[in-house]
C-alpha cells in the first residue's frame, strides 16, 4: 500500500510539473555529456600517448651544404663524419638505449617530404640537397631520450638533435588543458543542474503543501514524506543520465570510429568497447548528485 501511494505521488509531481521536469533532464544530459566528453578525451589522449610514444624517435639531423650553424661549415656533413655518428650509435655505451636505428639519404628525405607536401607547391621551389640526411633512432625506453641529446648534440657533422617525445609532451599538453576544460564546463553544468533540481522539488512541494500537510496531521515521517520527492528528482536526472551515456557511446562510434579512424587514420583511437565504461559512470554521478540535491532541498523546505 505504501509502495503504491509512493509512486503515485511520484507520478502526480511529475506530471504537475512537466515542463521544470524536462529542464531537468536537458539540463542533466547536457552537463553529463560534458563529463563524459572529458572522459572520453582523457582515454583517447592515453591511447595516443601509448601509440605515439612507443613509436617516438630522435632524429640526428647531419648538417647540409646550406647550413651555417656551429657545428657546419656550409658543406655536407662529409664521410668520416657520417661514420663516426654511426659508430657512436653502435658503440657499447649507447647499444643498451637503442632498440633500433636507420639512415635516411637526402633522397630518401626528399621522397619522404614528397609524400608528406604531395600537391603542394613548396615541392616546386625544394630540392633534395636542402634536406638533411638523417639517423632515426627509436630507444628500447622514450625516457632516455637525452643520452642520445647530449652524446650527438654539438659534434661536427651534425646540424642539431630533435626529440620527437618533446614535441608529443606539448601536443599532449594542449589535448590535457582541453580535457580540463571540458570537466571545468562540465562541473559548472553539473550545479546548474544541481540547483534546477532543487528548484524543481521545491515547486512541487509547494504544490502539493495541503497533502504534506494532512500528512503531517496523521503522523506520517519525514523519511516517508521525503521519499517521492526524492525519487521524481532521481528519475528525472537518471533519464538525462542515461541519455548523455548513449551520446558518449554515439560520439565514439559514429564520430571516433565512423568517421576519424577513416580519414585521419595516422594514430590509434578508442573503441566503442572502450567507451562502454562511460555510461555506468554517468548514471551513478547523476543518481548520486540528485538525491544529494533532492534531499537537501525537500529537508530545508520541511524546515520552513
């Protein structure tokens, strides 16, 4: 019986206030949509991460006729230059760091940069004698990028010395301050919906002041008086939950899958069985936050 007249309370609150209620759930599925957006990037910035830094490499850029650096005197880097690099990066001091290592030429730097600038008229005015030859190195650890820096950094023969992870720590940073940005919305998002919520139980309260009142009168408790208002608060934000889950997924299979992975296909993207892990996240945030707010707004209105 008691079951019975809870629910049909919960259904009276939320048909009276219909339209507040729908505010809710807006509300709620965009704020969490947020969240789960933050979510998403930050597992897509860690696959990448894990992509990208277990193919980082140092380039050893030899100097070319047309440089005038320190370390070149405006010729290429010549024969016993070239082979005292590749002596180093045999040698036994460095064969604990390297997994692996090759040359580029200049035409196979300028075969390289044919295919990266295809269709592009810097291709017209770029010959290979302006390309550096080139030692790719990949190490058996990213981290120990600088031993490679300081052994080749400054030695004649060698233009300069670039790690590739350095470059990716300030991609990376930029798609982490993004993340943040979106969960800094996201939390603003979440206490506006917060404060809708509370605003939505105390509109329904006082529409229903008579019954709380009989209530009252008969000895009904607090904790039963509270319990429909609670609830209408809780389903209004699990349907906005729920349906910012599906948009999470939805963004990863039409948007990551369906559209990136085919024509930006240069990097490692999460999956759909990957973003799974978003929606129970969304759905208890959601739950947990609105009973918060629900509660706190029907025990101040009970005070008053």
């Amino acid at each position: 019986m008691r079951f019975r007249l809870v629910v049909g309370e919960v259904w009276s609150g939320l048909r009276r206030n219909l339209s507040v209620v729908i505010s809710v759930i807006l509300v709620t599925f965009v704020s969490l949509t947020f969240v789960g957006a933050a979510i998403l990037m930050q597992q897509q910035v860690q696959q990448m991460k894990s992509f990208w830094y277990d193919r980082a490499q140092v380039a050893v850029y030899l100097c070319t006729s047309h440089d005038r650096s320190a370390t070149c005197d405006g010729s290429d880097a010549g024969e016993d230059e070239i082979a005292a690099v590749e002596a180093a990066l045999q040698s036994e001091m460095l064969a604990p760091y390297i997994d692996d290592y090759f040359f580029l030429d200049h035409d196979q730097a300028y075969e390289e940069f044919a295919k990266q600038f295809e269709g592009n008229p810097i291709l017209d005015v770029t010959s290979p004698d302006q390309l550096n030859q080139t030692y790719w190195v990949k190490l058996k650890d990213a981290a120990k990028s600088q031993i490679i820096l300081e052994t080749f950094t400054g030695i004649p023969g060698v233009q300069s010395v670039k790690d590739q992870q350095s470059l990716l720590d300030r991609i990376f940073l930029f798609l982490g301050v993004a993340s943040y940005t979106a969960i800094a919305i996201a939390g603003l998002m979440l206490i506006a919906a917060m404060l809708l919520i509370s605003t939505t139980i105390r509109l329904s309260a006082f529409s229903r002041r008579r019954e709380i009142g009989i209530m009252r009168l008969v000895g009904a408790s607090n904790r039963f008086i509270q319990t429909p208002f609670i609830l209408e608060g809780i389903i209004a934000a699990l349907i906005g939950a729920i349906l910012a889950g599906a948009a999470s997924v939805a963004i990863v299979k039409f948007f990551v899958q369906g559209f990136l992975v085919k024509e930006v296909p240069f990097t490692s993207y999460i999956t759909v069985e990957q973003s799974l892990i978003v929606p129970p996240i969304l759905i208890a945030l959601g739950v947990i936050l609105s009973a918060i707010a629900a509660k706190i707004a029907i025990t101040r209105y009970l005070r008053v």
